[in-house]
C-alpha cells in the first residue's frame, strides 16, 4: 500500500535535485550521485531520528517499541546499502546499484508499513517516503542509463 499511495513525484523529484547548484549543470550520471547522496543523507538523518524515538520511548505503546527496532534495523541496513549502491555505481555497474535502490525502497516500505496495525500514526511517515523518493529519483535516472547503454 505504501507504494501505491508514495508514486514517483515530478514536483519532489525536481524540488529536491534544484536544492544542489551542481544538478543544474551536470550530467545523468552526476544526476544520480546527486540523488543518492541526497537518499543516502535522509537516510542516516531519519535513523537518528529512529534512535531518538527508541532512546525517549515517547510512544509507551510496545507494539511501536518493536515497529521502531525493526525501522533501526531497516535503516541501518539501507544506510550501508545507499553507500554501497553509490559505490557500484561509480563503477558503471548501474543494474546493481539499481538492485540496491530498490532494496532500501522495500526497507522503507517495510518500515512503515510496521506501523499499520497500530491506532496511532507512524511518526515516520515524513522520513520514509522522502527517502523512498530520493530513492525512486536515483532509480529512475540509474534506469535511464541503463536504457542507453
């Protein structure tokens, strides 16, 4: 459900990319990095965000306990995979860090769907689909490279 309700965005694809002087001059492939460095950088501030809420239990409801230990785990993960995606891409490897992508998309998607079974709303929607779509951005520009080669 996630997934469908968190579509690629035009106006958040280019919102995000124009808040970096560099995207307007360079290439796809500068494109990309961009995007993920932009994912990889939400990534590791929405896992602050994650250890935050574990260190102050605010929610006091134990079923959110286990939802934001499974989100940790998640985005721990997907803040390697980010770095590692970057780093496959950087050697042309563009289907692989495409993989990558795709995986810490899943890891967000997990992580918010965690929070469905509670009555009370998942203090990480914000997070998850910003870096579900900067994530979805470096995609769909990994694809296009892809396309051309």
């Amino acid at each position: 459900m996630f997934r469908q309700i968190y579509r690629f965005q035009l106006h958040f694809c280019s919102a995000s990319l124009q808040e970096i002087p560099v995207s307007r001059t360079t290439n796809l492939q500068g494109l990309a990095i961009v995007a993920m460095e932009l994912a990889l950088q939400n990534a590791t501030h929405t896992l602050s965000v994650i250890k935050e809420l574990r260190r102050n239990e605010t929610w006091g409801h134990p079923f959110a306990s286990a939802c934001l230990r499974d989100c940790d785990v998640l985005y721990s993960e997907g803040v390697i995979t980010l770095v590692d995606a970057v780093a496959v891409f950087l050697e042309g490897k563009y289907g692989s860090a495409g993989a990558w992508l795709t995986a810490v998309m899943d890891g967000t998607t997990t992580c918010e769907e965690g929070f469905g079974d509670m009555e009370e709303a998942s203090q990480l929607t914000e997070q998850n689909y910003s870096v579900f779509q900067l994530c979805d951005v470096a995609l769909c520009i990994v694809n296009l490279l892809v396309s051309h080669a």
